[in-house]
C-alpha cells in the first residue's frame, strides 16, 4: 500500500472506502446464509465463504488503486438504464444464496454428487481469476456503466480484452453460475440462470453504449468481435 500513502486524497479515501466494503459484504452475505438456512451448522456455507474471503485478500493486490477508487466512488453520470438493471442484478445474486439457505433447511434437492461439488469450486475459483485479470489491466473497470470523462476514459484491449470485449462480466456470470452448486443446491440455479441473463443485457447495452459515446471502441469492437464468448457472441 505504499502507493495508497502518495495519492491523492480523493483517492485514497475511495480505496480504503471500497476495502471497508469487503469485509462488510462478507458478513451480510453470511447473514443472509445463516438466517436463511436456520442454522450456522451448514458445510458448503463456510466453504462458499471462506473461497470468498480467500479470492477477495489474494486479489486484492493485484486491482490497480485506480480501480478500487472507482469501486468505493459515488458515481456520477451512470447510464440511466443500468440504474435500473443494477439494483436487479443485485437482488438476483443475492436471491441465490438466500433460496440456497432455505434448499438447505427444507433438504429440497437432496444432495449433489461430489464430484460435480468439487468441479463446481474449481469453476468459481476460474470465474473469480478471470475477473481480477480484468481489472487488473483494466484501469476503468467499474461496478456500473458509465462512460468516466472525469478520468480521461479509454479503450482497453490488453490481457482478457484481447478475445472478448467484457472479459469481466464473463467471469462474474461463470463463478455465479457455479455457486448453486457449490452451496449444494439445485433451487438455487433459477436466480443464478435468471442473474447471467441480466449480465447478457448489460453486456448488450454496454457495448452499444460504448459504441456510441467512447471514442476509440468501434475500431476497438473490429478488432475484438466477441462481446462475451469466443466465437459464439
């Protein structure tokens, strides 16, 4: 954190704003577990956890400070529609784990095979990586759209961006799409399936928001055709 010491203020309050965020994030998502599931007393809970906190800590390192200040900032000229399909995307990822705490009190999908468990965590770990590469070569990755005139925003098509246009948000739809699994619970899958659907439509409306409004991204898109998946879209 030498770095931290020699920015700017506004800066070094939004990364130890976003770090504060982390372990805050943690609690209530094992809140929602907990309560959900009527008991702390459930395995796949703690692992799911202790992946997170682990995935969060390492990473955390290799995100640039520009991109942790852009995560803990309040933001300014965010695209009208992802105010929308922010807050649903939200509720969406959250739904998963509460179904998979109330699949776990009322034993509805009766187990998972082990080693579609175990397979399961070697995905959430891949979907995790991919997404921490993005921003680390990324120095505009943000949690919203919006184009960020207020820090000169560029194209990037280094690293992941070299094959698809939104390596990030095909990292986040890859580890959610694993953790119904990983929590053991099949229920769980509706709100993952329904939250990677809400991903596919950001990714669209992103791109063609960026399309339009940042210099440099449609000789960007010529080069890079895929927006999400190699040679599929």
């Amino acid at each position: 954190m030498g770095k931290l010491k020699d920015s700017k203020p506004e800066i070094k309050r939004n990364v130890i704003r976003r770090i504060v965020q982390l372990p805050a994030a943690w609690v209530f998502i094992a809140l929602l577990f907990f309560i959900s599931a009527g008991t702390i007393k459930w395995p796949f809970a703690w692992l799911f956890l202790a992946l997170l906190v682990s995935v969060d800590l390492i990473g955390l390192p290799f995100v640039p400070l520009e991109v942790l200040a852009e995560r803990g900032s309040k933001k300014e000229n965010v695209e009208n529609w992802d105010k929308v399909l922010g807050k649903l995307i939200v509720l969406s990822m959250l739904s998963i784990f509460l179904i998979a705490g109330l699949d776990y009190r009322w034993n509805w999908s009766q187990g998972i095979d082990s080693r579609l468990h175990l397979a399961s965590i070697a995905v959430f770990i891949l979907g995790c990586a991919l997404e921490i590469w993005a921003m680390r070569v990324n120095l505009f990755f943000s949690d919203v759209v919006r184009i960020q005139f207020d820090r000169e925003h560029k194209v990037c098509s280094s690293g992941p961006y070299k094959y698809v246009r939104h390596p990030g948000y095909l990292g986040i739809i890859v580890y959610y799409l694993a953790t119904p699994l990983l929590l053991g619970s099949w229920w769980a899958m509706i709100p993952a399936l329904m939250t990677m659907t809400l991903f596919v439509i950001r990714t669209k409306l992103e791109d063609e928001t960026l399309l339009k409004k940042l210099p440099g991204y449609e000789e960007y898109a010529l080069q890079t055709k895929y927006r999400l998946i190699p040679w599929v879209w």
